[in-house]
C-alpha cells in the first residue's frame, strides 16, 4: 500500500493587509520590548522606556488610525534622546512607510497633532521636526512614587550661560524626561551652568561652543538637558554622539 505525501502549504498573508497595520503590529512588539529594558543611569535607556509608553498609548489606547500609527512608529524610530524630537524628511518618511505621496504624511501628521500625540515645528528649508507629547504616564512609576513623597523644589537662580543664542520657544512635550532627569540630579544649580558647558564642550569634541549653540539655537531647553544630564552623570558616549548628530542638522 503506497502513502501519499501531501504538501502541506502555508497561505500568504491577504494582500488586504496594509502596510500600515503591519507596521501597527511591529510597532507595539517594539514598545513593549523597549519597555522591558532594565533601569539604567543614563539617559538614552530613560528616553527609551519613556518613548516606548508613548508608543503603546498611541496604538492601543488613542482614535488614531493606522495611517497615524504608521507615522508615530516612525517618529518613535527615528527620536534622538538629546533633543527629544527627530527631524526625517517627509519625503523619506513616505518612502519608509509606503505611502504614496507626501501629502499622506502631512494628513496622518496633522492628525497626530490634533489628537495631541506629537508637536510639529519647523519647516521651509530647515524641514519639519516632530516631537512626541509625553505625558506624566509616560514616566517610570518608580518616578511617579518618588514626587508623590517629595515636594517639588523649583531652581530659580538666574541661568549664567556662556551662549549667546537662547530660543524662547518651549518645549512642553520633554516636560516628562525633563523632571526625571531634575529628580536624578538634585545638586544641579543654574548658575553653575556656564562652568557645565564648558565641560559638555569637551566632551563634545572640536567645535563643542558651536555645537552647544546650535542646540540652543534650536531651543535653549536642550542644552539645560544635557546640563542637567551630565551634572547627574546621565551621559555616555551614546548620548553624546546624539548631541552631535542633532547640531549638524543646523544649517
């Protein structure tokens, strides 16, 4: 008696699946496995918990359509953890998601913005740059234990910088990143600013005035970030390098 071998076939996924529900579904594997990583001292792990709760609101908790979901995992993909925000063309953002026209990406951008999931700055020859609204959610809950059991002490010392460029436009979406960064350095004073800069410049390498400039052309609260970072010993060279690539993008 002879047994037949039957072949046993795997079905293609139907070609009614989207990019962008894909995308969706690779998004939140990604947020959730950022949200394991193991606390750190640095910055960029800090940055990385934070975004990846972003992320999971976005896709599971929010009226954002998978257009939307698309472009907020590109904005999680491409965030730099210095100054909060990442600055790809609109261009390669469609390119990147499929999308067949760029007008896709201003659409799902605008929708974002709207449902207060992201700030977008910018434009004209220096290019958009897109920001994730984080919220206090957002934060560690050991973060969130600690505040409850502290009052908030606000440094108002005059801020003594050696810059001569300072941005008066705000950064409200780093608000979350920011405290935790102020909670891991409470020795932090802003008058000693000037003397913290000029250790961040050596840090930075040649040209670190210029590069301090250029991020606090962009706005003045990234370089009180990397302050404030590196006065509690938040930075490596991950993060340095993050500060660099963001002042090139300076024209």
């Amino acid at each position: 008696m002879q047994h037949t071998r039957r072949k046993l076939y795997r079905p293609w996924p139907s070609r009614s699946s989207s990019l962008c529900e894909l995308s969706a579904d690779l998004a939140a594997k990604t947020a959730a496995a950022a949200a394991k990583v193991p606390e750190s001292p640095k910055l960029d792990p800090m940055v990385a918990r934070t975004k990846a709760r972003w992320l999971k609101r976005v896709m599971y908790e929010s009226p954002a359509n998978s257009t939307q979901k698309c472009l907020a995992y590109a904005i999680f993909d491409h965030l730099n953890c210095v100054t909060l925000d990442c600055w790809p063309s609109q261009l390669r953002l469609a390119q990147l998601l499929g999308f067949d026209s760029v007008k896709t990406v201003q659409r799902a951008a605008r929708g974002l913005e709207r449902l207060g999931f992201i700030t977008v700055t910018g434009g004209g020859r220096q290019g958009y740059r897109y920001a994730p609204a984080f919220t206090p959610q957002d934060e560690d809950n050991s973060v969130k234990a600690d505040r409850r059991n502290r009052s908030a002490a606000t440094d108002k010392t005059v801020n003594e910088s050696i810059l001569q460029i300072h941005s008066s436009r705000p950064t409200p979406t780093a608000a979350a990143v920011d405290q935790r960064i102020v909670d891991a350095g409470q020795a932090y004073r802003r008058h000693q600013r000037g003397a913290i800069e000029l250790q961040l410049a050596e840090r930075l390498g040649p040209g670190g005035i210029d590069i301090l400039a250029k991020l606090s052309s962009i706005d003045d609260r990234i370089v009180e970030r990397l302050c404030r970072a590196h006065s509690a010993d938040l930075l490596s060279d991950r993060e340095i390098t993050a500060a660099r690539l963001a002042a090139e993008q300076v024209r």
